[in-house]
C-alpha cells in the first residue's frame, strides 16, 4: 500500500449533527487525502489486502479515499470510521474467500459483519457498515440512506463509473489513481462478475450482474419480474 507520512489535520465537516467517531483524533495522510487511522482501520485494510486481487483492493482503497474527498466537499457529516470499514470491504463478496446462497453484495455484507465483530463497534455502526457494503450496487437506494452509506456509495460509484469525478480537483484525482493504480481493473471486474454469474446465475438475476451476463456470458437467461408476475398461481 502507498501512502504518506501520517498526519493529525482532520477536513472541516459541515455540522449538520453531532456524530461521535471513534478514533476521530488518530488521522494520516494516504495519496494527499486525511483519513483515520486506528487498528481496527489497519486490520480492515490488512484483511481486504489478504482477500482481495491486487486490482480489487486498489479499487476499494480508491473508493476509500475518494468518499472522504467527496464528503468533506459537499459538507457531510458522518462517522468517518464507519466509512473506511464498509468502503474498504465493500467488494469481498467477489473474492475468492467469501461463498454463501446469497447476491455476492450481501455474502459480503455477512463476512464484513463477521469481521468486526468483538471489535467494539456498536450494533447501529454494525449495521451501518452492512448496509453501505450491501447497498453500495444499488445508489437508487443507499444514496437515500445515512449519510455514512451514501457517503460510501458516492466514492464506490465515482471509481467505478466516474461518477460525480468532476467535483474533486483533477490533481486530487490524479494523486488517488496514482497511489493505488487500477491496474486494468474493468477487464478485470468484468471477468469477475462474469465467474459470478456462471456459478450462480439464481443470484444475478435483479441486480447489476445481470448486465455482464447478458452482455458477456453465452447461454445466460434471467428470470423476468414481469414472468414472475403473470405466472403467480392465483385465480383472476
């Protein structure tokens, strides 16, 4: 991992509501951006590492600091720590390690969940983190939610699709992209979600996986919501 010495200057946050973080004095500085810093924030990234492709943990790192760089601009208020464990972990459900019947968003959800338990977080920051890592695919939902799951949406949705890129300054960008390479990351995430939807396509069927199956994966059928709903078995 790149990043540069630590620091202790913190963004100025709009206060809109008083929100207690932990470890809200510990900062550093990685690739010009201030972030928190703490164990369990290094034990998040050291187990993402572990995970992860080198490609993917790139990817949530970028997506890490890139919602701390769109929340301090648009003047959020929100818990810092929260943040950097769900956007870290947002993507383990496409990894290797981590299996279960589910959509990978909420395998994943479950690992995180997992991963911090005993680690002294209170269960509504539990479940803050389990909503932005089963959330952060479907911003027509998490954008509408706390602040800490639409704050990490934002930055996983400006890595991936760029979305919102032009609100931060291209140096900051540049700075981002340069610590934590994307090392052909759509290839790469591509061919991810498509292993996905050839081992269990049931899980595709409503979210975005959908889209590189039909696009990508010879033979793949969904299942229509409008079938589902004219084949009930109901009498009308």
């Amino acid at each position: 991992m790149n990043s540069e010495p630590v620091g202790h200057k913190q963004g100025t946050i709009a206060p809109a509501k008083t929100i207690v973080n932990r470890d809200a004095s510990q900062t550093r500085l990685i690739a010009a951006v201030s972030v928190p810093d703490g164990p369990l924030i290094t034990a998040v990234i050291e187990h993402a590492q572990r995970l992860s492709e080198p490609y993917l943990f790139n990817h949530a790192m970028r997506s890490w600091l890139f919602a701390e760089a769109v929340g301090r601009i648009r003047g959020f208020d929100y818990d810092r720590e929260v943040v950097a464990i769900g956007t870290i972990l947002h993507d383990i459900g496409i990894t290797a390690s981590v299996s279960g019947p589910n959509r990978f968003e909420v395998n994943g959800a479950e690992a995180a969940l997992s991963f911090i338990k005993g680690k002294g977080l209170s269960d509504r920051r539990a479940r803050l983190i389990w909503d932005l890592v089963a959330l952060n695919s479907t911003p027509s939902l998490a954008l509408h939610k706390e602040p800490e799951v639409a704050v990490g949406t934002m930055g996983i949705g400006l890595d991936y699709g760029g979305f919102g890129v032009e609100a931060l300054p291209t140096a900051d960008v540049e700075r981002i992209l340069g610590a934590f390479p994307r090392m052909r990351m759509k290839l790469q995430f591509a061919d991810a979600c498509c292993r996905l939807v050839t081992a269990k396509p049931e899980t595709s069927y409503d979210n975005f996986l959908r889209d590189f199956g039909e696009r990508f994966v010879p033979g793949y059928k969904t299942v229509s919501t409008v079938d589902l709903l004219m084949n009930a078995p109901f009498d009308e």
